[in-house]
C-alpha cells in the first residue's frame, strides 16, 4: 500500500490517534456496505500515515453509490450522543479544535446546543467574529434546540462529524472518506455540512441516501439547524462572515418554532 505522511509538530496530545480511531470505527461499517474510508497505516505522536488515494472526477453514479453507504455508516450507531468511536478514551477534535464528548443518552437536542454549538460562541465573539445581533439569535436558537424542541427519535448514527467536500474523495472506484470528526449524533448532521460547503452531485447523493434510508419528513427546513454546528466552528477563528451566516442559520431555526 502506498502511503503518505501527515505531521504536525505541535499537535495536541491525541490528534492523530483519534484521527486514527475515528477512521477506524467509521470503517468496521464497510463490511455492511458503508461508505469506503481511508485506510490506517500508523500512527504516532505528531503524526499520521494514511494510503494514498488516487482522486478522479466525480460522477453522478458514484454520489448516489456514496449516499446509500454513508446511510448505511450512519445505521451503524453508536454508543450516544456525542460518544467517541467505540474502544477510544481519548480527545476527539473538529480541525484543530476539540469537541466535548459524551454520550448522552437521553436529549439529542440537549447535546446539540450544550456540547456542538454553545462551546465556539464566546470564542467567536472574543474573535470579534460575532457580532451582538447574530450572538443573541444564536444563544435564542441553543436555547430552543435545548428545550427538546427539534428531538425526534432517531437512535445516535456513527457520524463523519466533518463531512464537507474537502474530506470527500472522488475516486475511479467510487468515494473515499477521510479526516473525520467521527463521533454519535444526528444523521442528517453530516448531510447538512454537504450542503454547505458544495458537495458535487449533493442531489444523488441524497437521492442515494433516501432509497437506502429515507429521511424524516421536513429535513430540508432543518438543513440550518444541523449547520449551526459547523459554523459555530467556523465562527471560532474562520472571519465575521461566518458568524454572519451562524446568525441567519439561527434565525431559520427559531423560525422553525412558528
């Protein structure tokens, strides 16, 4: 297997081996059909080796193939909401941020707003990347999501947890999924981080999903909500545009509540 070489001297204890984990989990799907992840060759402090992955154009055949594995990643479960992949104690991380890990096993909703979105919001004021209005909106909008308002009962999925398009690899043999922030949560979570940042052929790629597993009736309107968090994210160190796009995505979601 040909490999190459992630390093990052000042990697924070844990990195690469939850990186390394959380691949690991993601794959033990494949065996069902889940969507293809890239193999694990070592790993060590400050450090990763992964195979190389040899990219192609993407294709509409391959987006509806990767939608109906990714369902079937999802159906995998996991522990709870927020829980680490299965057999790692350690840290998990969004980029180079960390993410609170659970599970929680009661309120999906409560885990959402307490542990995915609430943690990055006074980062990204003291960014100056959050301005009064759109803090306000996104504080009312947690608040909400806290409430159970949006819970349904969907089990925990084994998620990608940081599945936008950089992390999807087109291949002559179809997707391969790489640097997760794989942990428990709502399926529709990673489809919504497709959605924003432009997934080619996200329309096959839902397509795909639904046969396999169709979504809940109204999942387009709740598309912001499942964003909240990766904006949230973004909003933490990524620019004011992004904190203006979290308040928007709040604003739809209080708007949800009538």
């Amino acid at each position: 297997m040909s490999v190459f070489r992630k390093h990052r001297p000042d990697a924070p204890a844990g990195f690469f081996a939850a990186e390394a984990a959380g691949l690991r989990w993601l794959a033990e799907a494949e065996p069902g059909g889940g969507a293809r992840v890239v193999r694990v060759a070592d790993v060590g402090e400050g450090w990763i080796e992964l195979e190389r992955v040899e990219e192609a154009r993407a294709s509409r055949e391959a987006a509806s193939a990767f939608g109906a594995a990714l369902a079937r990643t999802h159906v995998a479960g996991a522990a709870g909401f927020g829980a680490r992949p299965d057999g790692w104690n350690g840290p998990i991380f969004i980029g180079r941020r960390e993410l609170p890990v659970g599970p929680e096993t009661g309120s999906w909703g409560l885990f959402y707003a307490r542990d995915r979105v609430e943690p990055y919001l006074d980062v990204a004021v003291r960014a100056g990347d959050l301005g009064p209005r759109d803090e306000r909106d996104a504080r009312a909008a947690c608040a909400l999501i806290r409430t159970g308002a949006f819970d349904d009962d969907e089990p925990p999925a084994r998620l990608h947890g940081d599945l936008w398009n950089g992390n999807v690899l087109w291949t002559a043999a179809g997707v391969v999924i790489i640097d997760p922030a794989a942990h428990g949560g709502h399926r529709e979570t990673d489809l919504a981080m497709l959605a924003l940042f432009g997934a080619p052929y996200l329309d096959d790629i839902v397509a795909g999903y639904e046969r396999e597993r169709p979504l809940r009736a109204g999942w387009r309107d709740r598309v912001p909500l499942h964003q909240l968090h990766p904006l949230a994210v973004h909003a933490a160190g990524h620019g004011p545009a992004y904190g203006r796009a979290l308040g928007e995505a709040a604003r739809a979601v209080l708007a949800l509540a009538g």
